[in-house]
C-alpha cells in the first residue's frame, strides 16, 4: 500500500433541535421505549424541519468545524460529500454546499454508499490527496432519513435519524495518519435495504415505492458475519495488532448489533465509540458524530489509533484505520 501523505486536521458536527424520543414514537406506532431500548440501544433521534435539507445540515457541520478549529475552508479543493438523502438528484448536495459557503474554485461530488459513505469518502480524500491531485479536501457525512422514513412503519421508523458530520483531510508529508483501508461489496444483498428512484419495478421484482424498506434481520445476519473478519484483514494491512487500536468506531445502526459484533471481532465493546443512543441511526453521519461525541467527552485524544468501518445498504462496506491528530 502506498504511504499516506494526509491526515484529518479539524471536525465539526450539526445535528437539528428537534427531538423524537422513545416515548414520541410510543403515540406514532405500537411500540415502547422497552422494546426499542432493549433491541435497538437508542433513546432519541434528531429530526431536520420541513424546510431544512441534506445540503443545510452539511453547511452547518463545516461551519461548525471552522468554529472549533479555526481552519481556512476557502482554498479546498474538493468537497466530498456522503449522503443517501440529497437535496436533488442532481445538482449534487456537494455543489449545493459548494454554494452556500462562498467557496469560489472547487470540485464538487456526492458518493452515494449508503452507511458506508463518510467511510468510503475519507478513502477517497486521503487518495486524492495522496496522488499529488490535490492538497485539501472537505468530506462530510450528511443525511435527512427522517425524509425518506415511513412513520407508519415500526420496523424502522424507530431507528432513523438526522444529522452531519464533516472533516478536513489536509495533505501533511511529516504526519501522515491514514495507515490502512479495506472495503467490500455484496450487491445480490442490496434488495434487503433500499430506496426506489426510477421505478417500483426492478428485474422484475416489485418495490416499495417512496421510503426507505429494510429487511433488518438480513442486514444483522450480513454485517455480524462479516465485519469481524473485514476488521482483521484491515489489522493486518496496517501491520497493527488490536491491542494497539485505541477505537473502534463502527456505523451507529444498532448497538445490540455492535456489541454483536465486538464479541466475534478484535476490539472489545469498552473500546468502541457510537453516537447511536442520542442520534439513533444517521447512516453517513453516524461515524463523524461518534468521533465529535468521543473528543467533546475528552475520550478520543491526539495519538490515538482508530479503526473506522462503515457498512450498510449496498450491501457494501469501508474501514479506515488511521491515527487521530486533533
Ligand atoms: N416495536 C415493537 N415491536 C417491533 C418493532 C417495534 N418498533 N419492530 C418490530 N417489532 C416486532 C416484529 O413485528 C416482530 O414481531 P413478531 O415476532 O410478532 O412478528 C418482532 O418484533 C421481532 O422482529 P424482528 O424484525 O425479527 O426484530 P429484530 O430483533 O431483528 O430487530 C431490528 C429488528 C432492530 C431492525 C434489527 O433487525 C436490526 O437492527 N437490524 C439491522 C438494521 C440495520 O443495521 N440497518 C441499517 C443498515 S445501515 C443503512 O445503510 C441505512
């Protein structure tokens, strides 16, 4: 693998005011606090008004990051930007945030990976980066599930929730801090979590039309067998052992399906960060606001070696392991 010449230099995270609690869904649907707690691990999600879009939230998150770090986000190069609730099909959420900040020259991109995305775009950047292409890239995380979530539905509609989270990836030839990356694709499962846009017939199967379907018991299966053993080939690349790894930082889907996870894999559940009690389920977003909870708590430190992995719809999946610099 070729060295990394990039490393995160700032974070910041958005998430919209309004809360939906356990107790707010008990009057939606037949369900409790209970049983949403006991399967789920959450208690709040955070939900964008009518009028507030993907490509809002992402401005805030990168505001947010200027704020706390104070770094020049004028001369990117690229924003990257992860969501699977654009604003528009096209333009991109990208080009709309391109916009919004005023940023005169930039490239500008959306990455559509489901749950995997802020993991997959982080890859790209530290690449780009890397190349020689470029020298700043933004990446956020970004989504408005509550958009495309189907109220009526208990299966999901207490998992999902709203929220960005974004990073600068810097080029730094003294202290780089990308150190390995894997990812994976099992496409003939993408009909266990998906999205209609074109048609409700697809391969001549009929969809669900207009929000968002899961069949969460395929996806629980998929991600317990397989991420245990992603994350040890992702050890191995970097020519690290799991006792080294500070943090292991999965997409927040479910904590039962985390602690399912770090029972089979190489990083114990006392080492693992989520953002999923609070958020609930923000898919792209989840990643950036574990690793801004984690630093606002005074747990997540300069030096730290952590292990990003992303998984969801696709089905497909990307992990990051890196060392964390701010
Ligand atoms: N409240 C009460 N009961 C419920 C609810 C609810 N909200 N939802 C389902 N149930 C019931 C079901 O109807 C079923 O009842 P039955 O036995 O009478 O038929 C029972 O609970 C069990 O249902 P299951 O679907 O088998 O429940 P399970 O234990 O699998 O938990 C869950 C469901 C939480 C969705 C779990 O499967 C899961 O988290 N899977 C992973 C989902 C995931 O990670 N999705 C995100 C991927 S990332 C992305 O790209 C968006």
């Amino acid at each position: 693998m070729t060295q990394s010449k990039s490393r995160i230099t700032a974070i910041g995270t958005y998430v919209p005011a309004k809360i939906l609690s356990n107790a707010d869904l008990e009057k939606l649907v037949d369900t409790s606090d209970e049983w949403i707690v006991q399967r789920t691990g959450m208690r709040e999600r955070r939900i964008a008004e009518p009028d507030q879009f993907v490509s809002d939230l992402a401005v805030e998150a990168v505001n947010d990051m200027v704020r706390r770090y104070g770094v020049e986000v004028k001369d990117a190069d690229m924003i990257l930007v992860a969501t699977s609730t654009p604003d528009y099909s096209f333009p991109s959420t990208a080009s709309r945030v391109q916009a919004k900040l005023g940023i005169q020259s930039t490239g500008a991109l959306d990455l559509n990976a489901a749950c995997a995305g802020f993991t997959y775009a982080l890859q790209l950047a530290d690449g780009l980066i890397t190349s020689g292409i470029y020298r700043k890239v933004i990446v956020v995380g970004a989504e408005t599930l509550s958009k495309i979530t189907d109220y009526t539905d208990r299966t999901t509609c207490v998992l999902f929730g709203d929220g960005a989270g974004a990073v600068l990836v810097e080029r730094d030839d003294e202290s780089p801090a990308f150190i390995a990356s894997i990812s994976g694709t099992f496409g003939e499962g993408g009909i266990h979590l998906y999205k209609t846009a074109l048609s409700e017939r697809m391969d001549g199967q009929e969809l669900k039309s207009g929000c968002l379907v899961q069949n969460g018991r395929e996806i629980y299966k998929w991600a317990v067998r397989n991420i245990p053993e992603g994350m040890r080939v992702l050890l191995e690349r970097g020519n690290m052992s799991a006792e080294e790894v500070d943090w292991f930082v999965p997409h927040s889907a479910n904590l039962r399906m985390i602690e399912a996870i770090c029972e089979r894999g190489p990083v114990p559940m006392d080492r693992t960060l989520t953002s999923v009690e609070y958020r609930g389920n923000t898919s792209a977003a989840s990643i950036p606001l574990a690793l801004q909870l984690a630093v606002d708590e005074g747990r997540l430190h300069a030096g730290h070696h952590v292990l990003l992995y992303g998984f969801g719809g696709g089905m497909t999946y990307a992990g990051s392991l890196l060392r964390w610099t701010i």
